[in-house]
C-alpha cells in the first residue's frame, strides 16, 4: 500500500531502510534506525525531525556545517538540502527520525502560532518527555491498530505535531513574559528542567529559554533554592529514575537514557555517589 512517505523511503540506503523499524501513520513516519545513513546528499519534501539518543556524525545542512550532540533536536523544513557524514565509532547507534506531511504540519503551525509554514527559530533544540511519550503512544497504536482508528490516530499525530511546536521554540508560540522579580525567572527555569530533564540540557540553553544571564541566573537561583541549578537538575533526574527503577521492564541503560544522562556508567555513578547504592541495587531493595 503506498503512503504519503514512499519517496522518503526510497531516498534512504536499502540496507540502512531493510534493519530500520519503520511506523507510517496518516501524516507522520517515525524511524528507528540501527545505522546512520552517511555521505549522502537528500532534499527534504516535508518537515523532517531528528532526535539523537547517541552523539551523531557531523552533517552538512543548506552548505552550513554541524555538528549535533546527544539529547538535540533536529528541526528541518521542507527544501533543506542535508548531507550527513561518517561516524568511525563502536558505540551504539540510537535516534529517531521523523517525518511529518507538510500540508499536516503547516495546518497545525497555522492554528497554534498563526503562521502556516513554522519557522524555526534554530535548527538544533531540546525535547521534552512529553515529546518522547507521545511518539511512545503513537509507535503502540500502529503497532496494535495500524491505522483502522482514524479519530485516535490523527489526535496522537497532532500531539506530537504541536509538541515539537513547542519544543522548539517556534516563533510566534513563545511569549516573552517580562518578568518582574527573581521568582518569576527561577520558577520558569524549574518548569523548563521539569519538560526537558529527559534531553541533554545546559545551564546556558536554560537561561537563554528565559532570558537572562547565566551568572545571574546562578546566583539568584543559588540564594532562593538553596542549591546550584546544576544540583538541582541532578536532584530531579534522580528522582525520576527512582520513580522508573520500580518498574521492572525498563532497563538501566534506558532509565538513564530518559532521565537526561551522559550514558549508563554516569548514571551509576552519580546515582551512588548520592544514594549510597547502585541503581540496580536500589531496585531489588524495591521491587
């Protein structure tokens, strides 16, 4: 059966496209590659997402170089010309590539930021949990359903649809509040912690989402917290594999995956050095 994505698929390697789990939707393909696809030159016909679970090799976009980390967002619209490198490392491959139908993603654009074609403020961003839950939801309705339920299938699209809106910073959809005190700045830091714990977030992409400076961002968040923001980010991706270690079908590798951290070995560390034992440890003393 063909779909709305067929000329996608068929830019991408066959033996990368043969080993990729592949979820078509209405109007979203989410991709979850072994390999990345290197040295080749693709134009993109729709808006294009990337989520990098693993650090990437360098790639070309529009002329312009770059070189994305672990825990970005990649946003792409339709008419970027991409060419990625090549990668020389053993270590694991883990992203997510998504492709959305342009007249979808624009209708979405036009009723949340008044705009028909979204404009990224930036090419490379941060997600959010949410973004990953939602993408979770939308891979178990076509596993289970395909997409027999039109109804729940669009609603899950345009979920994510707007939830990438969001995170990244779409111009239109953010407001610059002007904030009055130093607890307005310090509880918009904390909620955008709280969103996107789960992506490799900075001090600097912090304040730069709130405006304002990191050296006083530091220190007025240091005197009414009573802790560095860096502590406190730490603190909440703890807390919230503590919350993932009770469940027993979520491995150590993925629960540091989606609490924010560098890698595996970095969790287990920094989750003994503060808990006095080690996550799988403090599993068994809890399930």
């Amino acid at each position: 059966m063909k779909s709305k994505f067929d000329a996608f698929i068929e830019k991408i390697p066959k033996n990368i496209h043969n080993n990729t789990r592949t979820f078509i939707g209405r109007n979203i393909a989410v991709f979850i590659p072994d390999k990345f696809v290197n040295d080749k030159k693709m134009i993109l016909e729709d808006y294009h997402f990337v989520i990098f679970h693993s650090t990437p090799p360098s790639a070309s976009i529009d002329s312009e170089k770059f070189q994305f980390k672990k825990g970005n967002l990649i946003c792409m619209t339709p008419g970027t010309e991409i060419t990625p490198g090549t990668i020389n490392s053993p270590a694991p491959i883990n992203y997510i590539a998504m492709n959305i139908n342009r007249s979808f993603f624009e209708e979405i654009s036009l009723g949340i930021t008044g705009k028909e074609k979204a404009v990224f403020k930036r090419i490379d961003n941060v997600y959010s949990h949410k973004l990953l839950n939602f993408i979770e939801i939308f891979v178990e309705e076509i596993i289970n359903y395909g997409d027999n339920c039109s109804i729940m299938l669009e609603s899950i699209e345009t979920q994510i649809a707007t939830q990438i809106l969001r995170d990244s910073c779409t111009e239109s959809i953010i407001h610059k509040k002007a904030y009055k005190s130093d607890n307005d700045y310090i509880e918009q830091a904390i909620k955008f912690m709280q969103d996107y714990y789960s992506s490799n977030i900075t001090i600097s992409e912090i304040c730069k989402a709130i405006y304002i400076s990191p050296s006083h961002f530091q220190r007025i968040f240091k005197n009414h917290i009573g802790q560095t923001p860096y502590l406190y980010l730490i603190e909440l991706r703890l807390n919230k594999s503590k919350e993932m270690l009770g469940n027993s079908h979520i491995s150590i590798e993925e629960i540091a995956r989606l609490c924010g951290f560098v890698s595996s070995g970095h969790f287990s560390t920094v989750f003994k050095r503060e808990e006095g034992v080690s996550p799988s440890q403090y599993r068994k003393s809890i399930i």
